[in-house]
C-alpha cells in the first residue's frame, strides 16, 4: 500500500542499499578473509603469536628504560628473554612427544586389544562391521603418531614458525618505540580506535600472562600427580594441561584424555579414577576458583561466544588458532565494535554484561513480585468465579 514503507520509519537515502544486502555483504566479506587467513596460516599464526608475545613483554621493556638501561639493550634483553622461554618451552615439548613415540609401541598389545572391544562394541548397537572397522583402524598406534605430527607440521614447520617469530619479536619491538607518538597521532582522527587498542593491548596482557602463570601452576600438579600415580609419558600430559590450558571450555577435556587412557592401561580403574580425580580439582581451583578473580573483567566474552571462537580459530588457522581463539576474538570486537561509538551497544550481547546484571535484576525482581500478586489475587479469582456459576 502507498506510505507503508514511510509508516514503518524514516525513508531510505537515495542509492542506499537495502539492510538485507549490507548483511550479506559482511558476510560475504567475512567469509572471504577467513579463507584468506586460512590460506595464509602458516604465517598469520606464528606473526599474531609474535604481535600477542610482544604486547606481553612491552611492559618489561619501558620497566628497564626507565630503570637507566639504554633502549637498544632493554629492547634486545626482552627479546631474548621472551624468545628463550619459547624457544625452552619448543625443546621440552620436542623431548616429551619423543618420550611419546617411544612409549606408544610397548601398549601396542592393550591398545590393539581396547580397538577391538571397542569395534565389537559397536556392531553390537548396530553400527555396520566396515564403519566399526574403520573406526577401529583410527586408533592405531601408528595413526595416533601420524595425528600428533600433522598437528605440529613437523620439524620444518616448527623451524619455520621459530623464525618469523623471532623476526617478528625484533621488529615489532624496535616498532614499539614510536607506539605512543603513533597513537597520539592517530588520536586526533581516530580517538575511539585508539582507546580500543590500548584497552584490547591491556586486557589481552592480562589474560595471557595470568593464563600463562596459572597454566603452568597446573601442568606442573598435574605431572607432580602422574608421577606419584606412575602414569606413563608424565612430563608431556603436563604440557599438554599447560597449553590446553590457554583453551577456554574444551581444553580440560584435551589435556585428561591421554593420561586417562594410560592410566588406565598401566595401572588399571583405580588409576583411571585418581587421574580423573586429580585433574577435576586442579582445574576447578585453578580455571574456575582462581582464574575468573584474578584476570576479572579483561575478556568478558560469552561462554557460547568463547566456545565458537575456539572452533572457528582453530578451523582458520589450526592449533594455534585454537590457543590464540581468545586474542583475536577481542581484536575482532576492539576493531569492528569498540573502535566505532554508534556500535557500542552490542557489546552486551557479544558478554560485556556488567551494566545488564543489573537490569537481569529488575526484571528478575519484577517477575518474582508479579508472581507474588498473582498469587495473592488466585483465591479472589476463584470466589469471583464460583460467584458468577451461582
């Protein structure tokens, strides 16, 4: 009908586009740098691993110029000191997935034995014997070998990665000098851009460097405990807890998986059970107790948000992706929501709940309270309505 479309608001702009188009547009857009960035995994990993190492140290190095030690040395010593950490934690998981590939081969008879209760049990709930088989085949010790080596790309792949970050770590830091000058800068055109960077640079320095430290707290109590239980490959599980633990909702269950299989095959239940035990309480300390007080308000992500974000990071640019999934989902928001004011009232939806706590209340509040007068009014309801049959 003529005026309906000027009766449901304001006219459309000449030449511009439908709201439809605009959202298939993004979408359209957000598909094509996805598989962009999948494309160039190999370097947009181990370069954002770089840019998040580097927000990290800079601190440290403002620390020891302020302290009198000159830039070019202070520079350099937060490099160094940044990159041997890495480059220590590389060597340590290096010699545990060679402990593992020799600890693998002597279960090969209980592995190859739990294959096959396990492919008799499903043909027994009516999964067909090729599936069942083939299921089986995937847990093959040679196999398992295989998964961990594509998932670390091999030793030319770690080279490679060791590389650019290192380059990366000397630029960006020798970069970081004009930082300040360069936001000033940019603060003039841009001010609400510049305020999302300095609030996403402080937030992720505080989330990674409390994940780190609570991280390796747990993967060290839970190495402590398979050796005191005799679990086999001790040393690579409590790696493998530290770096699920920078996996948010799904990493606790990567890191107990394999320590409760061999726990299971080297000393049986009652293995299993204090294995799973143990990891229970070290992980509802240290991630649900200790974490959420400590790093307090620098993520405020959903937990749906969170648990996507590690699926399509991980999807994107593999492992590190997954590890990273926190980092770049807040360099998402700072970009496309924070840096642009009209936004800015979505950011409740994508967490940022504080000021609608508040609002759950009322609301909260005000259906307990209607709830209450309904209550109130049912017996008067009811003698109105025995009234009215009389």
């Amino acid at each position: 009908m003529p005026g309906t479309d000027d009766a449901a608001g304001p006219p459309r702009a000449a030449g511009a586009l439908p709201r439809a188009s605009i959202l298939l547009l993004g979408v359209a857009g957000a598909v094509v740098v996805a598989f962009g960035l999948a494309a160039a995994s190999s370097v947009v990993a181990p370069a954002f691993l770089a840019l998040v190492l580097t927000i990290c140290v800079h601190p440290v190095r403002i620390a020891l110029i302020r302290g009198g030690v000159p830039v070019g040395l202070a520079t350099g010593g937060a490099i160094v000191a940044v990159f041997g950490l890495l480059a220590g934690f590389v060597a340590t998981l290096v010699f545990a997935l060679a402990q593992f590939t020799t600890l693998l081969p002597q279960y090969t008879p209980e592995i190859q034995a739990a294959a096959a209760n396990i492919g008799d049990a499903l043909e027994g709930i009516g999964i067909g014997a090729t599936q069942a088989q083939a299921i089986v085949d995937g847990l093959e010790p040679s196999r398992v070998i295989e998964l961990v080596a594509s998932l670390l790309g091999g030793v030319a792949g770690i080279t490679f990665s060791l590389v650019v970050i290192l380059t990366l770590l000397i630029l960006m830091a020798m970069d970081g000098t004009y930082a300040p000058a360069i936001l000033s800068q940019l603060r003039l055109r841009r001010a609400a851009l510049v305020d999302s960077l300095v609030v996403y640079t402080r937030n992720v320095r505080r989330y990674m460097v409390v994940t780190t430290g609570l991280g390796a707290a747990q993967g060290v109590l839970n190495w402590l405990a398979l050796l005191i239980l005799q679990v086999p490959g001790a040393l690579l599980w409590g790696v493998l807890s530290f770096i699920c633990s920078f996996i948010p909702n799904i990493g606790y269950f990567i890191a107990i998986v394999p320590p409760l299989v061999f726990g299971f095959l080297s000393g049986g239940w009652p293995t299993l059970i204090a294995v799973l035990v143990v990891y229970g309480i070290v992980n509802a300390v240290v991630q649900s107790i200790v974490q959420p007080k400590v790093v307090g308000g620098a993520v405020r992500l959903s937990e749906t948000i969170t648990f996507v974000s590690v699926l399509f990071w991980a999807l994107v640019i593999g492992p590190v992706g997954a590890v990273l999934a926190v980092p770049l989902t807040l360099l998402v928001r700072a970009v496309l929501l924070d840096a642009d004011p009209a936004l800015s009232w979505w950011r409740p939806a994508t967490g940022d709940v504080e000021e609608t706590k508040g609002i759950a209340a009322e609301l909260s509040a005000q259906a307990r309270a209607q709830a209450k007068a309904d209550r109130a009014a049912r017996p008067e309801r009811r003698r109105a309505a025995r009234a009215s049959r009389a």
